[in-house]
C-alpha cells in the first residue's frame, strides 16, 4: 500500500498540485508547444482505457493495476527528467507545459482508477476541478483535457501513507 499508493501515485499527485499551486497560481497551466516526452507520457495515458477494458473483461485485474503503475511509474520519471522546478526560473513557458502534461496524466489516471480507489480517485479529481459529469471513461482523451486558467483547490495528500498502530 505505501509503495504503489503513497509513495508512487500519492507522492505524483501531490508533487504536481503542488507545484502548480505555487508556480501557477493554482490555476491548470497552459502548455506551449509539446514535445517528443509530452506526447509519449500523454500517449500512453490515453492507450490505457482499451487495455484496462480487456483487462477487466478477462477478469484478470492484476494485469489492469500493472498497466495503470506503469503510466504512473513513467510519469513518476517524466517529473525527474522534466524537474520542473528547475525549469520555473530558467523557462517558464517549458514548466507551463510540463505542469499540464502531468496534470492530464493524473486526470487520465484517476479517471480509470475509481473502480479499485474510488474515493482517493474522486479526492484527485476534485482538487484538478473535474466537474462530476466528465469522471466517466468518456470523458477520457484529448476532448476532455483540463482546461488551461481553471481555478484548482489548494491540494491536499489523497493517498496518505498507512501507518500500523503499535508498529514502529
């Protein structure tokens, strides 16, 4: 539960809501131009809803929850490869883009992860201000992309880590 909720996926959210709450006055920033590692971290965010159908419908939910780690586990890199906030000083616009490029990833990955963590899901989608009626698989794909200049909450851990009572 603390490697693959808090520290991967938890630790993700947290690190980009955060940024963009600091460095974007918590507004969805607006990408500029994408490049190369944007559309492969986007791409294979969108890739996920036909395997994580055929997944499901084969009943074989360990292979759905491997695929959706591994988008979280490359968006986990594309923060470290990205850093954006070496880029806040030395470019901005850059930062901009590489905010956004996570926070659609996280929207992607809430999206198909509400019927294993439903209410952590929901948290997510909350605090990037997904209205309820695009939280469906239709609402999936560049259609449905966060809007740039959205006003964000003030973000919050939604994937804390679990602490054992009497366990040190």
């Amino acid at each position: 539960l603390n490697g693959d909720l808090a520290n991967d996926f938890g630790n993700l959210v947290q690190r980009v809501l955060s940024m963009i709450a600091k460095n974007c006055a918590a507004k969805v920033p607006a990408p500029g131009p994408l490049g190369d590692a944007d559309r492969a971290l986007l791409a294979a965010a969108h890739g996920l809803l036909p395997r994580q159908r055929e997944a499901m419908r084969a009943q074989m939910f360990h292979t759905a929850l491997t695929d959706l780690w591994e988008v979280v586990g490359r968006s986990n890199r594309y923060v470290d490869e990205q850093a954006p906030w070496a880029l806040r000083t030395s470019d901005p616009a850059r930062m901009a883009t590489v905010l956004w490029v996570l926070a659609e990833t996280i929207r992607h990955l809430a999206i198909l992860a509400q019927p294993v963590i439903p209410a952590a899901s929901s948290r997510m989608l909350d605090q990037l201000a997904v209205p309820a009626d695009r939280r469906s698989f239709a609402g999936l794909g560049p259609a449905g992309a966060l809007a740039p200049g959205t006003v964000l909450p003030a973000p919050v851990p939604v994937l804390p880590r679990l602490v054992e009572e009497g366990v040190r």
